[in-house]
C-alpha cells in the first residue's frame, strides 16, 4: 500500500521490519496508527525502547537514538546546540511553520542518513588506497623491492 508522499513504502506489520529504519518507515506511512496526537516524545520514547531490547538481547544493530547518540549529535550540529530534553524536544521547537515535528523529524532523519552516507562514500576510496599501497609493500618486502 505505497502512498503519495513515499511511493516506494509499502505497508506491512511491525513483525515484518527487518530493522530501525523499516520500522521507522512504517511509522513515516502511518504516524496517526503509531504516535498519538503525532507526538515526537512518544517516538523517542519508542526508539529508545528499541535500542534498550536490543542491547537485552544482545542484538548488534545500529540505532543510536539515545538523547547524545549519532543522531542527536548530528541534529545539535545542524540546529546549533541541543537541549536536554534530547531530540525531540529539539525538533519540535525548531519545526518550521507549515509542517509538523513528526514530517520534521523525517525530513531531518533522511538528511542525517545522507550525510553519514557521504561520509562514508568518501572515507572508501582513502581505504582502498590504503590497501593498494599496503599490498605493494607486502609484496616488495617479498621480492626485496624498495618502494619510495
């Protein structure tokens, strides 16, 4: 059942999401069947559930939700500080006028993904340079090459 905002989700029970971000992409379908009164507080509180049953059960997944994890830092970044009422707080005293703290949140989730994904993108080519050059030296070591 894909909407008109985000065409490419499909609706499908909570059993069914393989992780955070399937999770939080049923809620984005439907915030109103997930958050009552499309409170942020209630969405924090529910992620940082998550990551409490994922740490009882020894379960390695990233979900940094907590009040000064990745997403926080990353949101105290762009918005310039943080409160210590934690994220949500954050994001509904700076959603702007015209869009509510639920759409503000995603909107700030999917840009926080892409700049770690960038992020990430960059630092790859370093490493693969990295291996380069470490294999060349293994293999001059080999044939007692110098390599300048």
């Amino acid at each position: 059942m894909p909407t008109e905002d985000s065409p490419g989700l499909t609706a499908k029970h909570w059993q069914d999401c393989t992780d955070v971000y399937d999770f939080l992409d049923q809620i984005r379908l439907r915030p109103g069947a997930w958050l009552s009164g499309g409170s942020l507080r209630d969405l924090q509180s529910m992620l940082i559930g998550y990551q409490v049953a994922l740490g009882v059960h020894s379960i390695n997944e990233p979900c940094d939700f907590w009040h000064g994890g990745a997403f926080s830092q990353w949101l105290g970044t762009r918005l310039g500080g943080t409160s210590p009422l934690g994220w949500a707080a954050d994001i509904e005293r700076n959603t702007p006028e015209g869009t509510t703290p639920v759409d503000e949140f995603f909107r700030l989730l999917d840009a926080c993904r892409s700049d770690a994904s960038n992020a990430r993108a960059q630092r790859l080519p370093r490493r693969r340079g990295l291996l380069r050059r470490l294999r060349r030296c293994s293999r001059g070591r080999r044939t007692g090459a110098r390599l300048h």
